[in-house]
C-alpha cells in the first residue's frame, strides 16, 4: 500500500505491506527533480515504482543503507534500467543480503540481491550537487544525502525520544554523527524513512539523548544493573514499545538503548 503525498517539487511516498488493508510500518520514499532517495520495501515495489513513473523521469536512485525497508525495491528499479548508488559498504551488502528474520519478511519483504554503483562524497544528478556524508550508528554502512537544503537521513534518528533500539544500533555513535555531521551542515530539516524533523527538534533529540546517558551512568555507577536501570527509566513507554520488544525475536529491546548509551556491546 502507498500514500502519496506533495510539497513543492518534493514527492513525499510513504509504503508498507498491506495485510488486509493495514499497515504494520510504514517506510517514505522522496523523489525530488528525478533522485529517488531510497527504493521502499519488495511488499510494496510495484506500487512504488508505478507511482513515481507517473511522477517523472527517474535519474537515480540514492540508497541510505541495506536495511530491507530501504532497499527491497531497488532491484525492480535496476530492472527498469535505473541506476542505484549506495554507499561502498553498502553496495558490498546488497550483492548479498543476508536472510532477515520471519517478523521482517511479513513486515517489509526479504530483500532480494541487486548490483548498485559505489558513491565517495559527491555525485552529481542532473544539474543538482548531492553531498553524500558517512553516518553511521544506525547501521555501519549507513550515508546521508544533502540536497539543497534537504538532509535525507535514512534511519539515523527513527524517533526524537527513543526509547527502544535495534541490537544493531550504536546510540553513542548515532550521538556523535549529529552533532559533529549532521548539526555542522546548513539544513532547514531532515527527511528520514520514519520521521522528519526540524534543526530544533534535532537539537532537542541529542538533548534527550545525553540526558538519558547521564541518568543511566549515575544509575549504572550506584551498581544497578541493566534489567534496573531498563526498569526505573524506560517502564513507562507506549505499548507500540512492548508489542517491538514482543515480536521481533529479540531484534528491539529497551535494555540494548540502555547497554548502547554505556558503551557496551549487546548482543541478541
Ligand atoms: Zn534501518
């Protein structure tokens, strides 16, 4: 199922598996001047593909990372004749992408390999400069693309308050990329694959961040393990948290945000 929606010159996609009629997640795709920054999952290709064909000519299709939501759909883009770029990291991951858990098939698709181009810092698209920027924390692999004065930032914050993180994320890395990249360029406002937000609200995010870092350290130093501090600071939490935690084979859990802001590893 999509949901498309316009702002200027820029085309707003929002995607998602339909289950009979609903939609458990969704994931946006923007096309703007002939970019199409990130493809969408496999669930919803089609749909993509047929609605931006009717939105104009297609120049390139920019990746943010491998994550399935971002990239199931790229290879019926390469089929059609686009090109994919990506990040090196990346481009190595989609050649052969690794076989996601039961819950993400149903929810997003399993992503299926395609063959995109390598991006550095720069690449030009029609007569628009992108400035491409390593931006790792969410995944290893994972870039930011800034347009104009557009930052599309892919999975890099997926929520301003988080309160749950993927046992892949680095939270402490994730702090560091917004304030020594992101908040360094001259953006009006970010447009990721689950949220857009303001410089203000990004500002506010790493706020809420190093706030939460430093009740957790004091905590953690008075001896309080993990399952307590995961306890005393994240106990009241929207129960789309919980169902997270519940079904995703132990993939999303508070207690990784916590273990992350410590700088320990975490392992599913
Ligand atoms: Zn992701």
């Amino acid at each position: 199922m999509i949901k498309v929606r316009r702002e200027g010159d820029l085309y707003i996609i929002n995607a998602g598996t339909d289950l009979s009629g609903n939609v458990i997640m969704w994931t946006t795709i923007y096309y703007y001047n002939g970019i199409v920054i990130d493809s969408g999952c496999i669930n919803a290709a089609s749909e993509i593909i047929n609605a931006i064909e009717s939105i104009g000519d297609v120049k390139a299709v920019l990746i943010t990372h491998h994550h399935e939501d971002h990239v199931g759909a790229a290879p019926l883009f390469r089929d059609r004749g686009y090109k994919i770029y990506a990040s090196y990291r990346t481009v190595e991951i989609l050649r052969n992408p690794p076989v996601i858990p039961k819950y993400r098939q149903l929810v997003w698709g399993q992503p299926m390999p395609v063959e995109a181009e390598p991006i550095n810092h720069k690449i030009r698209v029609g007569d628009l400069d992108i400035d491409v920027y390593n931006a790792p924390g969410h995944s290893p692999d994972h870039v930011i693309y800034k347009i104009r004065d557009m930052l599309f930032t892919g999975d890099l914050i997926g929520s301003l308050k988080p309160k749950i993180a993927y046992y892949g994320e680095d939270y402490l890395e994730i702090l560091n990329t917004v304030e020594n990249t992101v908040l360094k360029l001259d953006f009006s406002r970010i447009l990721g694959g689950h949220i857009t937000a303001s410089r203000e609200d990004i500002k506010g995010f790493t706020k809420y961040l190093i706030d939460l870092k430093n009740r957790i350290m004091d905590l953690y130093r008075q001896g309080k393990s993990i399952e307590e501090i995961t306890n005393k600071l994240l106990s009241k939490v929207p129960e789309k948290v919980i169902m997270m935690e519940t079904v995703s084979e132990g993939e999303w859990r508070r207690s990784y945000l916590i273990q992350s802001l410590l700088g320990l590893k975490h392992n599913k």
